[in-house]
C-alpha cells in the first residue's frame, strides 16, 4: 500500500480518544484511520506507571500491525506515562501525544481560577507538574483528580443524576463566580461537557485538547509528505480490547 493511504491510528484506554479522532476526521475527512481502545484494561488512571506504560505500547504494537503511518495517543494517562519511550522506540513515527490543555485557557486572560479535571495518575506524574509550574505565576491553577469519572462515560453515560450528583460533588466549591475555564485533561470528558456546563453555568469556558492534538498530527504527517491526497471519505475502523459488540456499538455513537 501506498504510505500515504495508510491508515492513522489512534488509542485509548477505552473509548475517550473517539473525541480526539472526531476532530481529526473533522480536518482530514479523506484519511483512514484505526482505533484501539483498551476498555478491557481501563482505567488507567489509577495504574501505575509501569503498568501503564506496558498497556500503552501492547496498543501501539497492535497499531503498527494494522501498518499505521503515524500514532496519536489519545489519552492523557498514557502519554503522560509513556510518550517519551514511545519516541525513543519509534524514532521515525510521526507520533503525537495530548496533555492539559492549560495554554490556551491561561491565555483567555479571565479573572478567576482555571480547574483541570483529569485522572489521579496524570495529576500525579512530573510531566503535570511541570506544565503547572510554567504557568502557576499566570494564574490560580487548581487540579482536580476524578477517580470514577471515564467509567461513567465508558458504560455509555453522558448525562442523568448519578453523573451530576459525581459532578457536583467535585465541583461542589466552585461556579462561575470564582472559575475563569475548565480543562478537561482526560480525553473521555468531554463527553461529559454538557453536563460539566450545566453545573459550572455557561460562562465558565470549558476547554479540551482535542483540536489542538488533530492539528498536530496533521502538521506532524504533512512535514513527512504522509498526508492522503484522496479526495474521497477515508475509512475508520474500530476495535476494542473487551471484543464485545456493546463497546464497538457504543464507540460508533459516540463518534457520530
Ligand atoms: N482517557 C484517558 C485520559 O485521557 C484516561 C481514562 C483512564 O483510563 O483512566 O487520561
């Protein structure tokens, strides 16, 4: 096959990173593209760094077998526990990994603190720690671990009472009076977004990093020539460690 052609593929703990590739397929509607989503394993957020880091590169093996041409990892946890072996192991992939989007919510310039929701394992590693202290004499950056929270989103739950009442409890000393924006620092969440709006009012920006990672592998595949000159719609697969019809089902919708 033509290298072009091939295939970009994308991974997850579970279904979070489909909110990555909708907006990947938003830019480059004409690319193929692959998804593992490692639900059988999930979460991964409160792993630890070597198990993570084993998960992470059993998906990325899987990936290259279906001859991908370049990587997004499309969770926080993983590429803050394993990008940078990734890089050393596959120095030639056009590989690109999501962390906080934290940039862009400093620089709405707002008054008021910046919350990031994320899992306990990505609040926890070096890497958020020095994204923080990059940006700590900015603004009031305050992090938020959400245990609990994908698994809603991995059993197809995106809005109703048990999730607001979790919602509420976590957000339950901030509104709109005191929170500027949101970022949502895992890649299942904003899913949720909606509901995170709902309680938080609607001038609380809520901000992901999807955007930003789909422009970045476009950039990162154009550089090596890599990118489908097709004009027509490319074609997506999807699979899913648990091999179950009801995640695929769920991974489709959640993509449409
Ligand atoms: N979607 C993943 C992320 O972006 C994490 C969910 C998990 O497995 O805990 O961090």
């Amino acid at each position: 096959m033509d290298n072009n052609n091939k295939p970009i593929g994308f991974l997850d703990s579970g279904v979070g990173g489909l909110s990555v590739m909708k907006e990947a397929i938003k830019i480059m509607p004409n690319e193929n593209y692959i998804y593992f989503g490692d639900s059988k394993n999930a979460p991964y957020g409160v792993k630890s760094t070597k198990e993570i880091r084993d998960l992470t590169f059993k998906a990325v093996e899987f990936l290259i077998s279906k001859g991908i041409k370049g990587l997004v990892v499309a969770c926080n946890t993983a590429t803050s526990a394993a990008v940078r072996e990734l890089r050393t192991v596959y120095p030639d992939m056009p590989l690109v990994g999501i962390e906080p989007a934290i940039k862009p919510a400093v620089e709405l310039g707002r008054d008021g603190k910046i919350l990031i929701m994320a899992t306990p394992m990505t609040i926890k590693q070096d890497k958020f720690k020095l994204l923080l202290d990059k940006y700590k004499d900015k603004a009031e950056i305050v992090p938020i671990p959400c245990a609990g929270l994908m698994e809603f989103i991995e059993s197809g739950v995106l809005d109703g009472i048990e999730l607001e009442y979790y919602l509420k409890e976590k957000l339950s000393d901030y509104s709109s009076e005191n929170v500027s924006s949101v970022v949502l620092g895992c890649t299942h969440y904003p899913f949720v977004k909606d509901s995170i709006s709902k309680i938080l009012g609607k001038n609380v920006e809520v901000i992901d990093g999807g955007e930003g990672t789909a422009r970045e592998i476009k950039r990162r595949l154009a550089e090596k020539n890599l990118l489908n000159t097709n004009t027509t719609k490319g074609k997506i697969e999807i699979y899913n460690s648990l091999g179950e019809d009801k995640i695929i089902d769920l991974s489709w919708k959640l993509l449409s």
